[in-house]
C-alpha cells in the first residue's frame, strides 16, 4: 500500500554526524529510535573495519542489520515449534502421574 506525499512528514535523523531527511508517515519517534539504531550499528562497523570508505562500512552494517533480522525471524518461526513440543512434554507428565494416581483430585464444591 503506498502512502500518499501529503500524508508523510519529514523527520531529521542524524547517521555518523550527517543529517538526513527522512520523508515518513511512521512516527517521529520511532524513526529517530530507527535511525539511532542503524547510526550504532554503523559505529560498531567502523570499529571493526579498518578503512574509511563511508560505503563498505555501510553496506557492513545492512549486512549486519540483515543478519539480526533473518535470526530473528527464523527464531520467531521455531518457537510455535517449541511451543508445542513442550505443551505435548506437559501433557505427558501429567499423563503418567495421572495413571498413577499421584496428582491429588480437584476440591470439590
């Protein structure tokens, strides 16, 4: 869905010391939250590279954004996974001590 121009506002960001425009309609918070995020990412990729070159260091840092992003996502897919394998382990364990009549039986009323 494209937002239309006139509903979009311009948010100023700052990324290793430049000042960048941000035309957005998200809100202006968290496009300052957004950018100071890729801003650190982009000083911890130039700690770790040894060049000046703004470009590698910038394409080091997507690909590093990248990274946490497929991690995450794959994370997010396995976790109704576990989910489910604990609530089967659960339901075996009360299983068993149910057989064996060692859970005590619900008060009644």
């Amino acid at each position: 869905m494209r937002v239309s121009e006139s509903s979009q506002r311009v948010v100023p960001v700052v990324i290793r010391g430049q000042r960048y425009p941000i035309r957005s309609d998200l809100d202006e918070r968290y496009v300052a939250e957004l950018a100071a995020y890729v801003d650190k990412k982009v000083h911890q990729a130039e700690e770790k590279t040894p060049t000046s070159d703004w470009v590698r260091i910038a394409v080091l840092a997507a690909l590093s954004i990248a990274d946490e992003f497929f991690r995450a996502r794959e994370s997010e897919r396995a976790w109704p996974e576990e989910v489910a394998e604990r609530a089967a382990q659960i339901e075996r364990i009360i299983d068993e001590a149910l057989a064996r009549g060692s859970l005590p039986a619900p008060p009644r009323h």
